[in-house]
C-alpha cells in the first residue's frame, strides 16, 4: 500500500509541477505531461517498469473521451461526416499503410514485417490531438473536424488490424517462441465471440451494437433520472462510470473497440438532458487519465535504446512525420480543406499514436516483430509524440496568424456557434426568461438540478439539461467559455452568491444577471461582483401597487408615473444604503444604523412624492408641469 | 470670429433597425469632437425622460439639433414627449427662463414625399419649412437662432436611387461647419431648406 502512495504521489507531483509550467510556457498541457514522464522516468529513474502496467490502464482516457467526443455529436452531424470518415479517413490510413510498407520493405525487413510497420504507423494519436484541439479551442475548425474524422476512421481501423496481425505472425519466430510463449494478451482475454463460427460472431457483434444503441435511447433515460432523484451527486458520478465501463467491457467481449462503443453510446446520449451533467462527471476522470497516459509514454522512453540507436530513431521519427504530413497535406488538398485548416489537418495528424503501442506489443505477442525492432519502433512512436507538441506550436505561432491576416477578422470557420445564454434554475422565473429569449430566435442553454423539472420542459419543447449549476465543470460542458451571459436564477441563494463569484472570477466575460430573493440577498449578490439584480417579487409587486392605486380612483397614467418615480427614488437611495449595509461587517444583517437609514429614506420618498405638482424645484423625480396661471403676460 | 461650438444632435427613430437614411446619418454623427449624440429611444426605452439630465444638456451646447424621420408632418412622439418635459416654464421660457438664449436649433429630417409635393400646389399644399412651424416658433420663444431644416425628400426610395451616400456626406460638411461656428451670416434666414447652402458654406472656409 505504502508503494502505491509513493508512486501515486511521485506522478501526481511530476504533473502539478510540469503542466502548469509548460501551459504557461505556452507549450500546451500535452508536452508538460510528456515532460514529467521524462523526468520522472529515464531522467532520474523514480518510476520503472509499472509504466507499460500504468499505460494500458491510462489508455482507459482515451475511451472516455470518445465518449465526450460521441456526446457533442448529434447523430445527424454524425451522418453528414460519412464522407470525409470513410474517404479522408479511409485513404488516409490505406496511403500511409501501403507507402510505409513499402519503405520498411526497401528497408530490408520481410514483407510481413513491413506491412504491420505500414499499419501501425498510419495511426495517429487520438488523445495527443484530440486533447490539444479542446485546450486551443481547435475543435470546431475545419481542420479540426476533418482531423476528428480521420482519428474516428483510425479507430474504427484498429478492429480489423488486430485480426489482420496473426495473419502475419513469421514461422522463424513463431517456432523459436515454443508454444510457451504465448503474448499476454492473448491469456487474458475473455471473449463472448471466441470459437464461434463467423456468422454467429458477427450476429452477436451486431446485436450489441443495436441492443447497445436501443438501450442507449431507452433505458438510459428512466435509469438516469432514477439515480437523479435521489439527488446524490456521487451516485450519478457512479452511474455515469458505470455506463461507460459497462460499454467498455461489453465492446471488449465481443472483440469490438471499446474506444468505438463508448463514441456511439455518447452520439445516442447527445440528445439526453443528462448530457452536460455526464460529461461534467466524466471529463475529470478522462482529464487524470489522459494525463497520466501521456507521463507513462514520456517515462516509458528508454534512453539506452535511443542512445545507442539515436541517429536511426530520430531519422526515422522525422522520416515519418514528414512523409505522412506530405500524404495528409495531399488529402487536404483533394478534399478541398482550404489555408490554414490545411495545416492544422497536416500538422496534427503526423504523429504515430498510443494505438501504435498497442498494436507494437500485440504484434511482439502473435511473432510478427521481434523484441528489439519492437522496442526501436516504439521509441519512434513515443518521440514522433513528443514532437506533436512542437508542430502544434508552430501552427499557432506562425502558420494561423499569417492566415489570420490574409483572411483579415475573426476566422469565419469558427463562428458557427454563437455564443449562447446559459440560463441557470428554470423555475417559474427563469421560464420566463427562457421563453422570451426562445421566441426572439436567441440560443439558450437551461439548467435545473430537478430532474423532473426538466422531464417536464423537455415535453414542452424547451431544450433544458440536468445538473447542479453550481457545479463549475456543468457550467464548463454547458458552454460557459464561450456564453454571452449567464442568467442565475436558482432558490438556493447562498449558492447564487457563489456561483457569482466564480463566474466573475473564472470567467470575466460573462455578464451575469441573477434573481436576488430580497433586499439582503440583493446586497450580497452586488457585493459577489453581479452585472445586473432584480428582486423577484419587487416588480409584481410595483404593479399590484399601482392597480390598487387605480382603483382608489387615481388616473391609470397618473398611477403609472407614481409607479415610476416610485422606483427612481428607490434606486437613488440604493447605494447609500448598500454602503450601509456593507459597512456593519460581515454579520450580515440589518442592523440599528441600516434602519434608521432605511426609515429616513421611507421619509423622504413619502416627502418626494407628496410635493405639490406646481413645485418645479421639487427634486429629482417630476413629470409635466404646468406653468404659472399668469405666464402669459411676461411672455407677451 | 469663429469658435468651436458644442454640437448636440437629439435622434429619435423608433425603430432603428428599419431605418435606411437616419441610420446612416446617425452612424456619420458619431464619435466626432464637440458632438454630443444623444438617441433618445434608446436612452428613455420607457419615456421616462430624465428632465434635470435634459436641462444640463441643454446648457451645455451651443448648437441643439433634432434629427428625426418626419411623421405626420411633426417628429416621432419622443422627441414632443421631450419638448413637452424639457422645455420647462423657468428653464425654456418665461420667468428666468434664458437658459436657451443665443443657441442655435437645426432640424435634420428625412420625409417621405417628393420635394414637390411639398408645395402649395403638391398634395402636401404646404413647404417643409411651413410644416416645422411650431418647432420655428419653439425656437423663437425660448430666444434661439432658427436654421432651415436640412432635409431629405423622398427619403423611402433614397436608398435604392442611390441618393443616401450624398445626403451623409453632406451632413458631415454640416456638422464640419455647425462645429467649426462657420454659419455664414449671408445664409437667408427664409430659405427653404439648408441643402443648398451647405456646399457655399465650405467654400467660404477653404
């Protein structure tokens, strides 16, 4: 136990110190991972073997991002990319494969040897590139897209590859393994398709995929909104683990990528209410995951190898990225990706991936490469990773401010999301709100933690999810970073005066709006730094006021502007007795001096409005007067 | 003996966002040195008009302008709703009421009909400048110098006769010289309009 506190906290120690560091070198999060793999491992020796252990285990992240990745895409957007999977995607991977192939081939290696080279080096990173896009906010960029098709193709790829690979185990290995040596994968593996004849494996494939879709649309709902009910948060947290486990382990059985099964089950959910909340549960789990991925291939770089083989692991990890840049920068080019987006296509994809690890060491399992080559070309995947990084920069630095300029103004591929309203509590306040902007053709994104509440808005047609909105990751998937305003409208007031502060602190671009229950919360809100408050009974109120008024006899338009002066003089005096209230300390309350302030002011609005109409120095607030009775003679 | 004057342009469109020549002039009007441009639908959503906040404008300018789309052969109702609050008995006229003295008043209008039919013969049987008449005399009570309106005609056809780009560039020869004090005394107190007049007032400044 003691061991895995130390090896826990000497990971966790390389991350807090080297990300930080490298986001504010302007480096990116995914280089200060690899960084601390680096320091932590082959630099000074802290951590060893568990690494390979570690990075099946982290490779874990990469599901659960697909999963994110799934629930941003509704299934509509999902069919309109068919296209670019499977050409861009396809050619891409068959290109890269057959080129590389053939190199290993010119190279001196045997045929067999050469075309799994070509097949796992046409993959690409995943997580690297796709963990990069969201920090820098790529994701929506055409390039960004056509990137995300291709790695979805590669993972869909990946299927059929792993079957392809015994295929091309070579006899000399084979024999000299024994039959002892089986790889250790292969033990392990629990599968609901082995010894099955092939149409019977395939209708079982083909049954969890319908049976895991149909489950998807029908019983994630009521099984949600059950564990929502009891509104334990951790219990969701565990629910939304357990979907994605589930799916996980349900693809593995029958031979499928569980990468793949958790991206549909997350497009079948992009509908769901419970969208934001799950992904604010899962992406903290993903994002710890990621990373630690990330670490176990920096510490897993093996710096006998790369230095007695130096030359060839450079040479060969630069060959590699240049010759699939020049392939992926021809695809862009025949699929009509334009200036900068061709780039950020080329550049991201050049890497080899984590799929390249996994299918390096399945390949050393089923005799198809030997230990030494295996161990070589996986230092040339772990350094055309850590190269990623750097041609990622060299996008942002130099390539898209040069197309920045030509374009001249914002980068119209972009603006295809307008920065919404996310409106927070959807009681019998914030529908109204919400059903105003809606008519106006205004996006909003609607928030409310009961779930019933939003079961009942959905049936109306109104586009809300579940979730606490206090929760600063929901308020994250909700859109916060990219929103206009955010209009806070929920009962709990203490936890209304928090989320002000945090918005206004983590996200001063947001205007924040919120409903204060009375005078006090009022003062609180304003002091937590809110853009604009209302008291929310304080209008209804004005206006019963004012229909009492009319029916004691009083004008309806006189009775209006009593109204209006009414509030004019309220508002004069709200500072001054904000300040009061502000001043008696942290207590809270309204104390002796508040009151008497408050009494005074009652005073002066009853003076205000009783003043005679004649009276033009009558202070601020005042309407159409006449003149004098006899103005006109000194006119005349 | 020119000197700067403070230029402050009331606007008042009810709804800006159809609007094809004010708009425009609205737009030419902004961020200019010694113009104030106050748009008073926007700024009194409610009509809630803040007279004591109206008064000081006023003394704080030398050249009052309304710029405005004529309706019913007077202004959209904000702008009577400010005259009917702001031009205070005391402040405006009567008693001590000298706040406006020596100001200069300009309306800057575009109107639907055609020039000619502005005309005692046209079916609006009378000019533009007999129209504003109230304004004139507003202007006359409370001891300001009245300017002949700078107008537009025609104004819902302007744009697709390309006419809107000369009349903003125009203005803006206006707003130079209303700014720059240099109303030539030579200008005819009767003219009809001020249109005319404009292109001659520049050339005495080159």
């Amino acid at each position: 136990m003691t061991a895995i506190f130390i090896q826990a906290f000497i990971y966790l120690c390389a991350a807090v110190v080297m990300v930080p560091l490298a986001k504010r070198l302007g480096l990116g999060s995914v280089l200060g991972y690899l960084i601390a793999g680096v320091i932590i491992g082959p630099l000074t020796g802290l951590v060893g073997q568990e690494t390979t252990t570690i990075q099946h285990f982290a490779e874990f992240g990469v599901v659960m991002m697909l999963f994110l990745v799934g629930l941003e895409l509704q299934p509509a957007t999902l069919w309109e990319m068919r296209n670019r999977l499977f050409g861009l995607g396809g050619l891409q991977v068959l290109l890269t494969a057959l080129v590389i192939s053939a190199i290993a081939l010119a190279l001196g290696q045997q045929w067999r040897t050469a075309v799994a080279i070509g097949l796992m080096f046409s993959l690409s990173s995943t997580a690297i590139v796709l963990q990069t896009f969201n920090e820098k906010g790529l994701s929506k960029t055409e390039g960004g897209r056509s990137a995300f098709s291709v790695l979805l193709f590669q993972d869909i790829a990946v299927i059929p590859m792993l079957a392809l690979l015994p295929l091309l185990a070579l006899p000399a290995l084979q024999a000299g393994a024994g039959d002892a040596a089986h790889g250790p994968d292969h033990q392990q593996t629990i599968s609901l398709v082995a010894g099955l004849p092939n149409w019977a494996a395939a209708l079982v494939v083909l049954l969890s995929i319908t049976g895991l879709v149909i489950a998807g649309h029908f019983l994630s709902r009521p099984l949600f909104r059950y564990v929502a009910e009891s509104g334990l948060r951790e219990a969701f947290t565990a629910a939304a683990l357990m979907l994605v486990i589930g799916i996980a382990a349900l693809m593995s059985l029958v031979g499928l990528s569980p990468a793949l099964g958790t991206f549909l089950a997350g497009v079948v959910l992009a509908n769901s209410e419970f969208r934001h909340e799950l992904e604010a549960d899962i992406e903290p789990f993903k994002g710890l995951l990621l990373g630690l991925f990330f670490i176990t291939v920096g510490a897993g770089i093996n710096f006998d190898i790369l230095s007695a083989n130096l030359t060839t692991v450079v040479g060969l990890a630069v060959g590699l990225m240049i010759l699939k840049a020049l392939l992926l920068f021809g695809l862009a080019i025949l699929f009509g990706v334009h200036a900068s987006d061709r780039w950020l296509f080329t550049l991201s994809l050049a890497q080899a991936g984590e799929f390249g690890f996994v299918l390096l060491t399945y390949a050393v399992g089923q005799h198809v490469l030997d230990n030494a080559l295996a161990q070589l070309l996986s230092m040339v995947v772990a350094l055309s990773m850590f190269l990623t990084p750097a041609l990622f920069i060299l996008f942002e630095k130099i390539i898209q401010p040069r197309y920045r300029q030509q374009e001249s103004g914002p980068q119209t591929s972009t603006v295809d999301e307008l920065g919404p309203v996310i409106i927070a509590g959807i009681g019998r306040f914030g529908q109204v709100v919400n059903r105003l902007l809606i008519a106006n053709q205004i996006p909003t994104v609607v928030l409310d933690y009961k779930a019933s509440q939003v079961d009942t808005l959905r049936k109306i047609n109104i586009k809300s999810y579940y979730g606490d909105a206090g929760r600063s990751e929901l308020l994250h998937t909700a859109g916060i970073d990219d929103a206009r305003l955010l209009v806070i409208a929920i009962d709990d007031r203490t936890r209304a005066v928090e989320m002000v502060k945090h918005v206004k602190h983590a996200h001063p671009h947001v205007e924040v709006l919120v409903r204060a229950y009375d005078r006090g919360h009022h003062y609180e809100l304003n002091d937590a730094g809110a853009d604009y408050v209302i008291s929310e009974v304080y209008n209804s109120a004005l206006q019963m006021g004012g229909e009492v008024l009319q029916r004691l006899g009083i004008h309806p338009f006189q009775a209006e502007q009593l109204k209006q002066h009414f509030t004019r003089a309220e508002h004069s005096f709200f500072e001054e007795l904000f300040h009061s209230w502000r001043n008696e300390g942290e207590n809270v309350g309204f104390d002796h001096q508040y009151r008497q302030l408050f009494i005074k002011f009652q005073e002066q609005l009853t003076a205000m409005m009783q003043q005679s109409p004649d009276d033009r120095h009558s202070g601020a607030e005042r309407g159409w007067t006449p003149p004098p009775k006899d103005y006109t003679k000194e006119i005349g | 003996m020119p000197t700067q004057q403070r230029v402050l342009i009331l606007f008042a469109h009810p709804s800006l966002h159809r609007s094809e020549v004010n708009r425009q002039l609205l737009e030419a009007s902004r961020h200019r040195d010694n113009v104030t441009l106050v748009d008073l639908y926007r700024e009194y959503p409610t009509y809630l008009i803040d007279i004591e906040r109206e008064q000081q404008r006023l003394r704080d300018h030398d050249v009052i302008v309304f710029m405005f789309p004529l309706y019913w052969y007077s202004t959209p109702s904000i702008l009577k709703e400010w005259q009917d609050l702001v031009l205070e008995y005391g402040f405006a006229y009567g008693q001590d009421g000298t706040a406006l003295h020596g100001k200069a008043f300009l309306c800057v209008l575009s109107a639907g009909g055609a020039e000619k039919a502005y005309h005692a013969d046209g079916y609006n049987h009378f000019t533009i400048r007999e129209l504003l008449q109230p304004l004139e005399q507003t202007a006359s009570l409370t001891g300001m110098r009245y300017l002949p309106p700078f107008a537009l005609f025609g104004a819902r056809t302007a744009a697709e006769e390309g006419r809107v780009g000369d009349h903003v560039a125009r203005w803006r020869r206006l707003l130079d010289a209303l700014t720059e004090g240099n109303l030539a005394a030579d200008l005819p107190d009767d003219a009809l309009t001020i249109n005319p007049y404009v292109d001659s007032l520049l050339e005495k400044r080159a």
